[in-house]
C-alpha cells in the first residue's frame, strides 16, 4: 500500500475535523503572539532569565508569518502555540542550568561527524548506521524534545505520546518520514529554540521568514547549537558525536568556524528523485497543520531552496576541502560498510568489530518501506523531468551524480 498523492485534501481524523469546525465556531485559538507566549513561557517554568534575547527577533518574524501567511487550521494553530512556547520554556531551563553549573561551558564535545547534505539523499539511513556505533553520542528523538536533565522515563514517555499523536493525525507520514521516540533525530529540532531553522518552511506556509531567514547570520543559532550539545554531553557523554540534518548545508561555513575539529559528510542521490520525494513529504507534513496545501509553490519555494544550499555548500567546501566526504547513495546501499570505513578513516576514528556489528545491526532493523512505501510522482508538483535536470545540473557534474535506475 503506497502513501496518497492526493495532497489538497489531507488526511483528518474525525476528532481532528470536528475539534477544528467547533474552534472556528468560536473564534478559537486566535493570533498567536509573543509577548503572551514568553509570559506564559515563565509561569511554566518559574523562571525570568533568558540571558541574550537576540533570539526574540526570528520569534518574532516566525510569528508574524504564522499569523499571516500560514493559513493554520485550528489545531495547526494550538501545536504552534505550544512548540514556540515550550521552545521559550527551554530556553529558560537552560539558562538556569548553566546559572547553577558553569563548567557545562567547558566540556569539550571531541570529534563530530556532521552529515549535512540535501534531503532524501540517504541522510537517514547513514546517520542510523554512524548512531549504532555503542562509542558513538547521537541526539535521540526524547533528547531532541527534551534536551534538560530530567528523569529520562519521563521524557521518554512524552516523546513516545508525541509519535503516537503524529501516527494519529498522519498515519501514512511514518512511509515517507520514520519519527520513532527511541531513535536518533535531526539535531534541527535543537536549533528550533533559536526559532532559526528551515523547519517551519516545511511545514507550513511562511515565505516572509523564510526569506528573513536566508538574510540572516546563524553564528549564534550555531552558537547556542554547541552549548545545547555540551548541555547533552554533560549528562551522557560519548566518544564522538554524530549530527544530522540536511538545514546544516545552508550553513557549512558556520559549522566549520563552531566546530573547528568537525568532519562533513555528503551523500548525494539523483535530483531527479530527491527533488520530487521532498516534495512529497513536505506536502504530506504541511498537511497536519494547514488544509491549505499549493504542490506548485512548495516545488517552487524547495527547488530554489534545494539549489541554493549546494550552491553554498559547494562554496563553503573551497575553504577546507580536507574536511569532506562524499557518499554516493547508490554505495551506501551496494555496500554500507565499505563507505563507514572511508567516513571513520576521515574523521581518524577506529572502525572496529563492534562497530561493524552495530551498523550491520541497524541496516536489518532500519529496512526500506517497513511502514509502506511513500509514492510521488514529479508531475504532481508541476514539474518535469527537463525543468529538474536544468536546475540541478550543475549538482550532478559536480558530484558525478548518475541517474537513477526505477
């Protein structure tokens, strides 16, 4: 059974559609708005002290997207409300956190591997294989929601409650997306509490931020990245961190100034394939939110978007070549092992037995279509075949990208 492609009507759960039809009844839940979400935001946590509030300038352009671009249903509405509120409430914490225990600061986060390529290129499935590793520090999905020290039970439980509502509300986005509580996570999520980060353009309409945020300086997002890591470190550490989130190659001439001893891996896939599957899911995720989906603008928000972050990432790789490794997906596949042995020699880290075992481990369990298999089609984005190779053609030269075989 293959994922709907008919993305304009988005999948609704009778509880979701009539919860969204009395709240419109009612004029509910209203604008969002900052100063309200930051008050409540210290209610919650008791707490006053944000240290530097640079972050409450993108809050603020985010917000005003939201309001008046994103077209939320109702109950897009209160998720957003709640995410950028318990963002706020997190921030908080660890300011307090560092308040009571300095020396965090000082922790020195070791080697980094940095997966950081465009999307739907094997990201998932090499970033799995590098976690398995039992030496290996890797952002698990309860962390990334929430990264304080707390009883891990507790946290565990939330994020095993926030993948049963996703399941609920878009069941199929398992087939395109796997979200697993226990599993490692795209440390974007962590980069969400700056509210800088290419989340919030995929799933929801927000083109003023989006183009805000292309503007901007993401040194102290990256900044703020690196603390939160020494925040997660502090409390387990590792004998080398694995990163991972395809938002990193907009920014690789940041990550390489934060994380001085980072090595950068890419893997690269057929655009013909990657362009339109993203496509797919960004249609697929903006649909829990909004019944408002455009498969034409989000083709052509994410095909300039795609093409912008290999433009830069091809730019920033000039300054420190050295410090890159390129994945083909199509090796990834053919032979996964050989490909962490050239990744783990790269970042002069021993690929040992377990380390071997572990990878070949995850490849059983991480096995391709195990929630169905996510159908797309090109031409349901108002694209074609000639119009993708035109724009990404620079990409496979520069990478000897070959075409992919259906």
């Amino acid at each position: 059974m293959g994922t709907s492609t008919d993305y304009q009507r988005p999948y609704r759960p009778l509880a979701v559609s009539t919860l969204n039809a009395a709240a419109r009844l009612t004029g509910l839940p209203g604008r969002l708005d900052v100063g309200a979400m930051v008050a409540r935001a210290k209610r919650r946590t008791g707490l006053t002290d944000f240290g530097d509030e640079w972050f409450l300038e993108p809050l603020a352009v985010l917000v005003d997207a939201i309001n008046t671009e994103a077209q939320l249903t109702p109950v897009g509405q209160w998720i957003q409300k709640a995410r950028l509120t318990g963002a706020l409430a997190k921030r908080l914490r660890v300011e307090e956190l560092l308040r009571q225990h300095p020396e965090i600061l000082d922790i020195d986060l070791r080697k980094i591997i940095v997966i950081a390529s465009l999307q739907r290129t094997g990201t998932t499935t090499l970033h799995r294989l590098i976690a398995a590793d039992p030496r290996a520090r890797k952002l698990l999905a309860w962390e990334a929601l929430d990264p304080l020290p707390s009883p891990a039970r507790m946290r565990i439980r939330r994020a095993r409650m926030a993948e049963r509502a996703i399941a609920y509300m878009a069941p199929e986005f398992f087939a395109v997306h796997p979200i697993e509580h226990y599993a490692p996570e795209e440390d974007v999520l962590l980069l969400d509490l700056c509210f800088m980060s290419q989340s919030p353009e995929a799933v929801m309409y927000v083109p003023s931020y989006a183009n805000w945020l292309e503007g901007q300086d993401h040194t102290k997002a990256y900044a703020y990245l690196a603390t939160l890591l020494k925040v997660l470190h502090w409390q387990r550490p590792g004998d080398f961190w694995v990163l991972k989130t395809p938002h990193h190659a907009e920014h690789l001439d940041v990550i390489l100034e934060v994380f001085p001893e980072a090595i950068v891996v890419q893997t690269h896939r057929d655009p013909q394939t990657i362009v339109p599957s993203f496509c797919s899911m960004v249609a697929h995720g903006r649909g829990m939110l909004s019944d408002r989906i455009d498969t034409r603008e989000i083709a052509a928000h994410w095909t300039r978007k795609m093409r912008r972050m290999m433009e830069l990432s091809i730019e920033a790789r000039k300054v420190a070549p050295s410090r890159f490794v390129d994945v083909s997906y199509y090796d990834l596949l053919a032979d996964p092992i050989a490909e962490l042995q050239r990744i783990y020699r790269r970042a002069d880290i021993a690929f040992d037995d377990a380390a071997v075992r572990a990878a070949e481990n995850a490849a059983t369990e991480n096995a391709r279509h195990r929630y169905g298999k996510h159908v797309y089609r090109v031409d349901d984005f108002g694209l074609t075949g000639k119009s993708v190779e035109r724009c990404f053609a620079f990409y496979r030269r520069e990478y000897r990208v070959p075409h992919e075989q259906s």
